[in-house]
C-alpha cells in the first residue's frame, strides 16, 4: 500500500458517475473479483447412517452422518467449491477430560476424511485442531484446576493432527489459539511424512460472542465452564494479531485465518497489508445466523447481502473465505 494521496480531477471536467453508467463499465473497473475458488464450504458431522439434524440456530445447515457428508462433499466438488472444512459433534458419552477421543484413529472426523477421500479426491479437506468437541470441559485446551495448560495441550494437538493426516486430511487448522502450536504441529507431520500436508492457522482468533450458533452445532457450547478469554484475543486488539500472526508464519503456517469475519474486517486488511501473506477469513455460525433471520423476516434481501458481506471480505484483502453460504454463493456466481 501506499501513503500518496489519490489523484483526483474536478467537476464538470471529472464526473465520477460516468464510469458507473453502464453495467459493463461497472464491471470492466471493478476492484474486487469474487469467485467459486474463493469459497471454503465449513460442514458437521454426526454418527449415524443415512442421518441428518437440522441445526436450530443456523437455519438451512444440517448435521450429516458420514454418509450424507460424502454426498454433500461430491456437490461441493460439482460447485468447484475448491475445499471443504468438517466439524464433528461428538458423543458426549466420548467427551472427557483427557479428550483422548481426539487422538482416536476411528474417530468420527477420521471415519468421514476416509469416507470422502475415497469418493471425491479432488475436494480439498481441512480438519479442525482443538480439543473444544471432544473435551468434557468444552474448551479447545486441557484444563487443570480451572486453568488451560499450554504445553500439555500443544503434545495432544501434535498426536490429533497426526491421525488427521494418516486419514488423508489435507490441511490442518488449528484453531485452539494455544502458544507454540504450529510448529510443534510442523514438525510432528514432518516428522511422519507429512511434509506436504498444509497448516492454516488460526492466527488472529478472537474471544467472540458470534460462535454461539457453532457451539450448538458441534455441541461444545453446553460442556463450556467459564470463557476462553484466557487464549483467544481481545476484540479491542490490533496489533496483538500482527504479532500472532508473524510467530505463526515463523513457525511454519502455510496460511493464516481471521475469524470472526466482518467484525474484524480491519485485522483481515492489516494482516493482509503486513505480511502478504495467503489470509483467510472465517464468517462464523453468528455472521450467518444474523443473514438469516433478518432476510425471513423480510428486513434484508438475502441473497444481495450474502454476495455483499463475500465481497467485503475480498475487498479487505482475504485470498478465501469459510462460509456457510458457500454452496448458495457458488450457485449465483456460475450464473453471473
């Protein structure tokens, strides 16, 4: 970016609406470019066979078996939807203080990456890394006496993102916001052979009143003791995630994330702006959940404010987006 001032003509000579005169116009000086390959398809998935539960708080998003997720990941390839990310909920008879259903094999995340995989190779697959599903407590670290151990928790990280790879996961997202887990995470896959499997880090992810819907989707939100104000970041913060970031890039991050989304448009842009770096921006549960109800009620146009919040987010400088609107979004750009 630059700090020389625009150049700038003056009216009659310079009419600024001239170039917006025609759509062809529009559309020949548009700035910002949307597409398909933008658009990362965030999924849930439950145990079963031939199942799916609607998620109250996110209308129009369901919970899969693994079953119906595969199918469901065959129209995200159909969509050219370039990759797709996949929450589990987990049995709450499986959660546990050790949340050791996270280093299971035959997990549920595990079970449905293999079942895809075989069916849609050509999808990409991004797995969560964080303990929030699978631990009795609901946070993303292994708590003792109320406190969130660091290190302890990155060693369990390190062992999930290992059965995450040897499932055939593509990239591996951690999201638990846990001090030094990248490159613990580089160089445990490296370590196994894993040296082409991708990290996107949740860089900059901020302790959020937007998740609600999510943890009800997954299920954590009701296992949840206290906050997670102790290792997500400060709404306030600015250039607490530039330093995030830059330690995470350090450590081996192929990718980084912002998430929420548009309340932190400004992080998205500075992040984007410093290090030039491939950014992601996460519309979370609550993000959507806000398009929906305001469009049933009638207040919004759907469909115009989904394609205006997606570009938003290129405008501020993300390279893709998870967004629950990604197989809508997808359907309205291969018509435009």
């Amino acid at each position: 970016m630059t700090n020389k001032p625009p150049i700038t003509g003056e009216f009659p000579l310079t009419r600024m609406r001239r170039n917006r005169a025609d759509d062809w116009s529009r559309r020949l000086i548009s700035e910002s470019r949307l597409s398909v390959d933008d658009l990362i398809w965030p999924m849930f998935v439950i145990e079963g066979e031939n199942k799916s539960e609607p998620v109250s708080s996110m209308p129009g998003v369901e919970r899969l078996s693994v079953d119906r997720l595969v199918a469901q990941a065959g129209e995200a390839e159909a969509l050219g939807i370039p990759a797709i990310a996949i929450f589990p909920n987990t049995d709450a008879k499986l959660k546990t203080s050790d949340a050791k259903e996270a280093v299971n094999p035959d997990n549920l995340v595990c079970r449905a990456v293999r079942a895809i995989k075989e069916k849609h190779s050509g999808v990409g697959i991004i797995c969560d890394v964080a303990l929030d599903p699978y631990n009795s407590d609901g946070h993303d670290g292994l708590v003792r006496d109320g406190k969130i151990l660091n290190d302890e928790t990155v060693e369990v990280l390190c062992q999930q993102s290992i059965m995450q790879a040897r499932a055939g996961c593509d990239i591996i997202a951690p999201s638990d916001m846990m001090d030094g887990r990248i490159k613990a995470i580089r160089e445990a896959l490296d370590g196994e052979g894993f040296q082409h499997v991708r990290i996107v880090s949740y860089a900059a992810k901020y302790a959020s009143a937007f998740y609600g819907p999510f943890r009800d989707a997954v299920g954590s939100g009701g296992a949840l003791k206290g906050d997670k104000k102790t290792y997500q970041m400060d709404s306030a913060n600015t250039d607490e995630a530039l330093r995030e970031v830059a330690m995470d890039i350090r450590e081996g991050a192929d990718m980084v994330m912002v998430k929420p989304g548009m309340p932190y448009l400004d992080i998205i842009h500075r992040i984007k702006d410093t290090f030039a770096m491939p950014t992601l921006a996460f519309q979370v549960s609550g993000e959507y959940a806000m398009v929906q109800a305001a469009s049933a009620n009638g207040w919004l146009d759907h469909d115009a404010v989904m394609m205006e919040s997606l570009m938003a987010f290129k405008r501020a400088g993300a390279d893709a987006v998870l967004t629950y609107f990604a197989p809508k979004a997808a359907r309205l750009l291969q018509n435009t």
